[in-house]
C-alpha cells in the first residue's frame, strides 16, 4: 500500500500546473492534500469526474483558506472530519479515513505566524498538535495501525532546514514547536522518512518561491508521515519527491505492506 501527501498549495493553480497528470500517473493507493482552498464543488471538474478515485474534502469555513482533501482508490470504511473543538474543526485541517484495520489522518497543521508574522499563532498550533496527540493516543497506546500524514509545519532538527543558525525565532523553527514534535516521537510514533534513510542531509519538502531558492535547494522539511508502532512494522519504505513540481511543497510517500489493513 502506498501513501502520498502533497501540500499543493492551492488545488485550482496546482492543477494548472499539472497536477491532474500527476495523479493520473500516480502509484498511490491513497493520496492526501493540504492547503488546497477549495471546497468539493470548487475542485476542478477533471478531479471529480473520475471512476479511479474517491474525494474526500474538509473545507475552511472561510472561502480560500486553508483546506485539506483525501483521494482513495478504494472507498474508506470510515471518514470523519471532526476532533471536537469548533476553533481548529472551522480551519478544514484534518480528514481521518480508514481502510481495513489502517487509520490515515491528513493534516494541514497551523503555522505559528500571525497575519504580521508575530508568531501570535504558536498556541494555538501547540493546541492542535496536543488535542490530535490526545485524541489519537487510545488507538495509539492500544496497537492500532495509524499513520499521520502532512504538512506539520515544524522542521523537527537542524538537518531538517537549510539555514538553522537563522531560523531559530522562525516559527517552525522555535523551539516550542520542535519539542512539541519531539514529544510526538518520544511517545509512541516514528518519523518514517528517518526511520528508513536514518540522517541523511538536504533532503527537504518545502520551499520559498524567491527566485533560485528551489535551484539552490534552501529548503525546510515541514511534511512528515508518522507512523504508530501498529503501523511502523508494516511500513517498507519512505520518501520525498523533490522533483515533482506544481506546489512550493513536493510531495512525499510511506510504503506499507498490505498485512497492515487485517483483511
């Protein structure tokens, strides 16, 4: 089985830019999006006319913002939106599917800046980060597969960014934000890019749109997937597809066996 998640910034201009090809050559079996700003009926209609692939949309409250979208192959057992608090549920920043034994949670998680770049943002992240901890935790501690994909808007080390030394006060650099993704990973799940490539360096998923940033590869590796110990003995391989284009993100994938979905 294989996962995508791709932050495409905006699914209509990704879509100008290709990205109805790349999902058609896509090996995915299931392939979630984040920051797409479009609710369902605003997905361009090449995506929604199609056999292959189910869509699942969790759209912001408010119009052009924010947004994440899930595409199945086979249709999930379950899909939910919801983690019971109105503030982060009106932002569209989680879609959790389920496929057989296997729970896929898609997440846009919050970026600590404010509309000043004030880091005003950054509780109300760590209040996220904490309430998924917490309402994933029982299936979690109880050996549940589970895999969280997306863009976690945090560079968890120093090898995760090009430029660390300058990015400190950075939020998704701040220390705050790092040690509340350290928490997830000292308690019960795995960075699965790491777990299979170890630390390796200038590997990155994001990065600015100034001029030859991209060229240069200054980049950030803000989108993880997570695996829970259920999930991590089945996973097989990891990556970061720098080379697709269309997003300031790339995407990135997780290969799992498919004894993971118990059927």
């Amino acid at each position: 089985m294989k996962i995508y998640s791709w932050n495409v910034n905006g699914i209509r201009a990704a879509h100008r830019k290709g990205f109805g090809d790349w999902l058609a050559a896509c090996d995915g079996d299931v392939v979630g999006l984040q920051e797409v700003r479009a609710r369902h009926d605003q997905f361009p209609n090449e995506l929604l006319d199609t056999e292959e692939w189910q869509l699942d949309v969790h759209a912001a409250e408010r119009g052009g913002y924010s947004g994440v979208a899930t595409f199945s192959r086979t249709a999930p057992g379950e899909v939910t939106t919801s983690i019971g608090e109105e503030r982060f549920d009106v932002e569209g920043r989680l879609i959790f599917t389920r496929y057989g034994d296997l729970r896929v949670v898609n997440g846009y998680f919050p970026n600590g800046s404010g509309k000043n770049r004030d880091l005003s943002r950054i509780p109300y992240k760590l209040d996220f980060y904490r309430r998924l901890f917490d309402l994933l935790e029982p299936e979690r501690a109880a050996g549940a597969p589970i895999v969280v994909m997306g863009d976690l808007n945090t560079a968890h080390r120093e090898i995760d960014l090009a430029r660390p030394k300058g990015n400190k006060e950075t939020s998704g650099f701040r220390p705050e934000e790092r040690e509340e993704l350290d928490r997830w990973l000292k308690n019960g799940w795995t960075d699965t890019f790491r777990h299979i490539h170890g630390d390796v360096e200038g590997r990155y998923s994001w990065w600015s749109n100034r001029k030859g940033v991209r060229e240069r590869n200054v980049g950030w590796r803000i989108d993880y997937v997570l695996a829970s110990p259920g999930a991590l003995r089945h996973v097989t391989g990891a990556e970061i597809h720098a080379d697709v284009l269309g997003s300031d993100h790339c995407p990135i994938s997780v290969e799992l066996d498919s004894a993971v979905l118990g059927v």
